[in-house]
C-alpha cells in the first residue's frame, strides 16, 4: 500500500473506528453529519470563546464576550413575566454586573448566595438598568481559589443536542492525531498553491482548531487568520468547483435547437408601444445566441427593478413556441404569477399564442383541464411553485423561465431540469432565469458559478427618479394629508404594511386596520386593501380597479413586494421601514417611479433608530442604484440575506465569509479552472472532504 492510499485510507476510517466512540456517540456524531475521520478534520469551530483573560467588570462593553470574576452581592428571584433569577456580582473595581437566569433548578437557586466568588462567561448586554449577561457559563470558585485562566483560545463547534463542546473537542482532537502529512493531505497541486500564497493545510487545521498561546487572537477573533484565511479559500474553492461540475453535467446534456426565423418575435417587438433599450437588445440577442445551441442554456438575466425584463423573457419564449417547444413561466408568489399571465396574454394572445395557467390555489376541474392541455402540448404556461409539482407534464418542454431567481435554490433550478427531462430524445430545456436582485459581481460570479449572466444595466428612458424621504411616525398625520393632496391631483399611492416574521393572518390584520385608518382620514379618497390572505380573484379585482385607477389608494402587505406594475402609481408609503432590510425596501420603492411623473417614497420610521436602521434609511435616500444597494446590503448584512438563501442553507459555509473573503475570489476562479482541467480527481476529493457525498451537486 502506497503511503498516498493508506493516509487516504485514515480519512475515510468511520469515525466509530476513533478510540471512545461507541454507538451512542456515533448516532450523535451522525446526526452533524460526521461519518468519517476526515469529516471531523473539516468540521471547524464556528467561533471562539476568549477565556485567556479575566476582564474587569468596569472594563466590560456591551456587545462583548468576556470571561469575569466576582462575588455575588444579591440575588432577587422573580415572577415577571416568567420566573426568572437575578444574580449580582461585583469586583475590585467596584462595578457590578448583573447576571440573569430564566432557566434554573432549586439545587442551582440555592447555591448562589451572596459572599460566592464565580468565574463566569457570556456576552454582555446593556439594559437600562447596566450590563448584564443572560445565562452566562459559570463555574463557583471555592474559597481562596486563585483563577486560572485558559492559555489558548476556546473553539466553539457546531453541535447538537446531547453533545457538549468539550466532548466534541474530544473526538476531534483523536481525528487530529490521525492527519497524514501534508504531502498527502494537500489536493491543490502544489505549483497552485505556490503561485497563490497557499498556507499549509495541515499547518491550517491545528491552528484552527487548537490555536496555539501565541497566535494572533485579534485575527482569530474576527476570521482574519491565515490558517482560517487558508480554509476559507479551500471551502470556497470547493463550492465553486461543485457548481462548475453541476453545470457542466448539465451541459453534457442535449436540448432542442430554437433556430427560427423569428415571425412571431419580430411581430411582438412591432406591437409594443415602446421600442428596446440598448441593454434589452443586447441580452435579447446573448439569449438568442443560446437558444439556438443544441446544448441547455443556463442564462442568468439580471436587471433592476423596471428595467424591463419580462419582455426580454416573452422574446424568449416566443423562439420556443414558433419551434414547436413548450415553455414555462414560473414565479415565486401567485400575485407576481398573475401580473406575467396578463402581460404575457396581452403581448402574446394576438399572436396566436395561447397563454395557460397553473397555479396552487387553482380548483379541481380548472386544475385538471389545465394539466390536460399542458401535457398535450399548450404552448406558453405560466404559474407558481404548482409548475413544479409531479402531476404536472409537458409533451415537449423547450424552455423554462424562472423570475425572482433569489427565492429559489440551486436545488430547485435542479429539479426544473428533471421535470423538463424528455427521456425519450435525451433532451433538457433551456433555462432562463430572471433575478432583479442586483447582485454584487464577486458573489454572482460564486453564488452562480453555474449560470452565464447578462445584465439589463439601463432603465428605459423617460423614468424619473423617486424622492425618498425618511419620516418620524410622529408626523403620520401629515404623511397621511399628504396622501389627500397628492390623490386630489389624480396621483396615486402605495401605503405599505409590514410586519415581518408574524403570520400571513396577523399581517392581513394590520393592513386591515391601517385601512380603516386611512379610509377614515381619507373620506375623498376610495381606499383598497390586497393581502395575502385574499382568494386570487380577490386579489386580481383589487389590482384591477387600482391599475384603472378607480381606487386611489392601495393599502398592501409586502405581497406588491415583486412584480407589480402600475404605472400611475406615484407615491408610496412604507410603514415601519426600519425593520425591513435594503433589498426588499429597495424592492418595494421600485413599485413606483414607472411611470412620466415624479415619484415620492417616504419610509416611515418607529424612533428611536438603531444604527443599522439609520445606515439603511440613509442609503436608501442617497441612491437608487441597485447595485449600489446590493453592496452596501452585503456590507450590512452579508451574503446569506443578500441571497435570500440564509434558511435554504444553499450558502452555509463553514468558515468562508463572502462578505469577508470576496478577494479569495478571483483566485478561487484561476485554481478552479486548471483543477477542473487538470486535475479532475483532485476536484473530485476536494468535493467529497468538504460537501460530502450528501449534496446532488457533488454527484452531477
Ligand atoms: P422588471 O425588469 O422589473 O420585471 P418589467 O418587465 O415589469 O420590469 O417592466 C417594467 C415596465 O417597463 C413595464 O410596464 C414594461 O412594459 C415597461 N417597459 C419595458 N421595456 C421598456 C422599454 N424599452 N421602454 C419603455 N418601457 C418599457
Ligand atoms: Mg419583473
């Protein structure tokens, strides 16, 4: 056995074969995902506690994490709310910090009695009434028992219940013992890792996870290591990688040539009341390019908010249909759905073209007469998540469009692939997606390294940019009478609820009750409602009298959040802005602006402002420039909210930070591409040490 393969060998042992683990440990460890050695290798520290110093409590700042000694001064049991223990302690520097409980046992209560020294850890918090920790770790020091701090950083692991940090750092540390040398345990060639600087990997995971006495705390802290920075590019190569090979398997497929001689676009481009911008035409033609390739288009067209991407994507679907392809339209919401069924019936219905619809909430008999002529062959389908569902067919799927890409994963643009499969010919559809989230490159270029991207960079002409104010809910009324003034001109106005992470049912009643509100305030005007709440033809006859502007005003959830397209629509009105990030706030000011007259957004705010807010409220002010936007939302929040993919997890890293590690990027790429060609087995094993056999894009 070479020394290659046995070190191989010492990865890919089940972790059960590591002294000490015995079944019990074993279904924990599973339960992270943990099977073999190596997997523990790469199962890195999601942070570290500092306990290598004892802070002061007069030195402490809220935010911070610190380990502390004091004695217990008081201690107050309470009943607000839910039982709870109040525990101060103080120090020599005569400061105190207040330590609270709401889980607790009676052994625990009575062991904390004023005069106990405790050496304690947790994050403190500023209350009004001074600093406190909620729950800290704490151990009671017995009498005269001088305090020993750590000499070294303590990891953190992502765990799971039932398995402590310290046990956990156990099991990794006997996994540690068994790293091979780095001759074998590198898989980027070493030319590569010479020519980028690449620390040791070896070197790398001990110092991440058991930092030594000396290393850069600082940089430690804030992912900033060498060792960390080492990783980072080694997780973000690896995702890269898997999602080159996913297009790339992809792409080995065959799809329908769409050559046409293109009657029926050239017919809609005659009717439309405006000509294309340059940026339509220009990514009109990169789409058309694909199409005609015997291989799937992946297609990515990006393009702010009004930047006219529907009819770029109707352009589309028409090469499908004069080829004698099927297409479908898929949305995120219904109410965005609905908007590209009418768009699409208008520009399309006197073309010949019929235009079905498939959507969740459609009844029985409409539903089956639907999928009937779906899989008979209708030509265009437009509808929501329902396109996807297994009872749904095509005869002969040519091209899928997808809108508002960043509410879908990778996993279902994967699963639109296999709906559309024709196993009979071997054949794929085109994919086209449309996102009006500006993404910022380095992240398009990571997040969508298996998609081609095009960008609609230029706003038809004749836009007028939006006057953004932000505005106290102390001045709602006069928010409220410049409502009146601006419908008494024939404006008219967007007033939106939001009320985030309640339900569906609690956001209907707060735009019911901020209606009644306003009709009352307003006795001029007629004022409508639309929420999620609403059946679909409820829905569609408010956005109806609103587009033919027989309401003035639309009191909506964050439902109009995409999509929706009404031009007359001048002002509108964000309620509670500050709770709401940049993308969707930007999403939402996008609603209006559409249409010759100048438009107004005012963001009203629940003082007093934190600092996040405030930053946001300002940018928001200061530019309509998504991709302006977009960066400073990555800056604020990082990738994962930018995405909207944070709950799917599809960008759950490890170790990498986008935000952080964006430069790691351009040379993630470079190594990328000469492994995929040079060393596809290496790409191989990198995919499996960091993804694991568990994703469908390592397998594609
Ligand atoms: P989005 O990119 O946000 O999906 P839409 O496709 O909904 O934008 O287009 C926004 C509005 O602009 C629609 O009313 C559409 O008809 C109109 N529009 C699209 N392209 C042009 C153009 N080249 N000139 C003028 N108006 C356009
Ligand atoms: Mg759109």
């Amino acid at each position: 056995m070479s020394v290659a393969t046995a070190a191989i060998d010492a990865g890919m042992q089940p972790a059960a074969a590591l002294p000490g683990v015995g079944p019990a440990l074993q279904v924990l460890l599973q339960k992270l995902g943990l099977e073999h050695v190596q997997d523990l290798w790469f199962h890195l520290p999601l942070r570290y506690e500092d306990r290598t110093r004892v802070t002061a409590i007069a030195d402490l700042r809220a935010g911070q994490s610190a380990q502390v000694v004091g004695t217990i001064e008081a201690v107050e049991r309470g009943f607000r709310y839910r039982p709870q223990l109040k525990v101060a302690i103080g120090d020599d520097t005569l400061q105190s910090l207040q330590l609270r409980f709401f889980h607790f046992n009676r052994a625990q209560a009575d062991q904390l009695t004023p005069g106990t020294r405790l050496l304690c850890f947790g994050e403190v918090r500023q209350t009004t009434l001074g600093l406190e920790m909620v729950h800290p770790q704490y151990r009671r020091l017995a009498a005269g028992e001088a305090v020993v701090v750590e000499d070294r950083l303590s990891p953190v692991y992502p765990t799971t219940e039932g398995l402590g940090q310290k046990r956990l750092a156990g099991v990794v540390a006997k996994a540690l013992a068994l790293l091979p040398p780095e001759s074998v345990l590198e898989l980027i060639p070493r030319d590569l890792c010479a020519a980028h600087g690449l620390a040791s990997l070896r070197e790398a995971l001990l110092t991440v996870h058991r930092p030594a006495p000396d290393a850069q705390l600082d940089l430690l802290l804030h992912g900033r290591h060498p060792a960390q920075q080492r990783l980072a590019f080694e997780e973000l190569l690896t995702q890269h990688l898997g999602l080159k090979r996913m297009r790339a398997a992809v792409q080995r497929r065959k799809s329908p040539k769409l050559a046409v001689a293109g009657v029926l676009r050239r017919r809609l481009i005659e009717s439309l009341p405006f000509s294309l911008t340059a940026a339509q035409r220009r990514v009109d033609e990169e789409v058309r390019r694909d199409l005609v390739q015997p291989k799937p288009m992946l297609r990515l067209v990006q393009g702010d908010v009004g930047s006219g991407k529907t009819v770029v994507a109707a352009l589309a679907a028409l090469a499908a249909v004069e080829s004698g392809y099927q297409v479908a339209l898929m949305a995120p919401t219904e109410l965005l759905a609905e908007q590209h069924l009418r768009n699409f019936r208008h520009w399309l219905t006197p073309l010949g073209v019929d235009v079905e619809w498939l959507a969740g909430k459609q009844q029985g008999k409409a539903r089956q007469a639907a999928m009937r002529r779906v899989a008979e062959g209708a030509p265009v389908t437009v509808g929501t998540h329902a396109l996807m569902q297994e009872d749904v067919s095509f005869a002969r799927l040519g091209l899928v469009i997808v809108d508002e890409q960043h509410r879908f994963g990778v996993q279902q643009r994967l699963a639109l692939h296999d709906k559309g499969a024709d196993t009979a010919r071997g054949e794929v559809p085109h994919q086209l997606v449309l996102t009006a989230t500006p993404i910022p490159r380095t992240l398009a270029m990571s997040a969508y390294a298996d998609l081609d991207v095009s960008a609609i960079d230029e706003l038809p002409p004749g836009r007028t940019p939006v006057q953004t104010v932000a505005v106290s809910n102390a001045r709602r009324a006069e928010v409220i009478e410049r409502i009146r003034v601006a419908c008494a001109e024939g404006r008219q106005a967007y007033w939106v609820c939001t009320l985030i992470e309640e339900s569906e049912q609690l956001r209907a009643q707060a735009a019911e009750v901020a209606h009644a509100e306003l009709s009352a305030a307003l006795a001029d005007c007629r004022v409508g409602l639309i929420h999620g709440r609403l059946k679909p033809k409820e829905k569609q006859a408010v956005m109806d009298a609103f587009k033919a502007g027989e309401l003035a005003v639309l009191v909506a959830t964050t439902v109009i959040e995409v999509g929706v397209d009404v031009p007359n629509a001048s002002l509108m009105v964000i309620e509670n802005s500050e709770r709401l990030g940049l993308a969707q706030l930007h999403q939402l000011r996008g609603r209006v602006g559409r249409g010759a007259v100048a438009s107004n957004c005012v963001l009203l705010y629940q003082p007093p402002l934190g600092q996040l807010a405030r930053e946001r409220l300002e940018v928001m002010r200061e530019t309509s420039d998504g991709f302006r936007i977009a960066e400073k939302d990555l800056e604020l929040r990082g990738p994962g909210e930018v995405l909207g993919t944070r709950q799917t997890g599809q960008l759950g890293f490890r170790i990498a930070d986008l935000a952080r590690d964006a430069h790691l990027l351009p040379a993630v790429q470079q190594v990328g591409a000469r492994l995929l060609a040079e060393h596809p087995r290496e790409a191989d094993r990198l995919i499996a040490r960091w993804i694991g056999g568990s994703a469908r894009y390592a397998r594609a």
